[in-house]
C-alpha cells in the first residue's frame, strides 16, 4: 500500500513527520463522499487517496466503518461509543479487581 505526503491516520510508518492528524466523524463522512465522487469519475483509488489526504488502508477502514453513514449518524455513533468506553474500563476494572481478591484467597 502507498503512503501519501499529507496528515494520516494511518499506523504512521512511512511519514516523515510521525504526527497523525484525528478526522472528526464529519470530516471522515465528507472525504467518503469526494471519494466516491473521484473515483466516479474514473480516478483509481490510490489517485483519490492522494488527494484526500490518506492512506489506501485508512480509505478502506473508513469506508469500512462510516460507509453509508450520513454526518449526523456518523457523530451520533461516535458519541455512543465514548458513552460505552467509561462503563466498558469499569466492568475492566472490576473484573481485575475480583481477579486479584480471588488471587488473595487463595493464599490464606
């Protein structure tokens, strides 16, 4: 796969910088559709890439995750999964924390 020039979200190997540039959900849905725009218009999508500003592997995950998605939905999908990420790190947390009582028993 080729690396482009401009900001990534890629894994960041091939960049000079290393600095990964974060697309909100709305930005991520409005380079979907010039994507598909280009690439309607017989570029390839290493072409389209380029332009956009990332990776082939980057176009692909996102098309993976926000394709067909309108703006709204795809801000409202992001906001659900900050919402699930707190209580998903407590049940983690709790998880350890018997884990680590039961350890103790044990020993006694």
């Amino acid at each position: 796969m080729s690396q482009s020039g401009g900001p990534s979200s890629g894994s960041g190997g091939g960049g000079t910088s290393g600095a990964r540039k974060r697309f909100t959900a709305e930005q991520i849905v409005n380079k979907l559709r010039q994507a598909e725009v280009l690439i309607a218009q017989g570029q390839t999508v290493a072409q389209v890439c380029r332009q956009i500003g990332v990776t082939d592997q980057t176009y692909y995950r996102w098309r993976k995750e926000y394709g067909g998605l309108k703006t709204d939905q795809a801000k409202r999908m992001k906001e659900l999964e900050r919402e699930n990420a707190r209580p998903k790190r407590l049940v983690a947390d709790l998880a350890l924390d018997k884990a680590i009582l039961t350890e103790a028993c044990r020993g006694n």
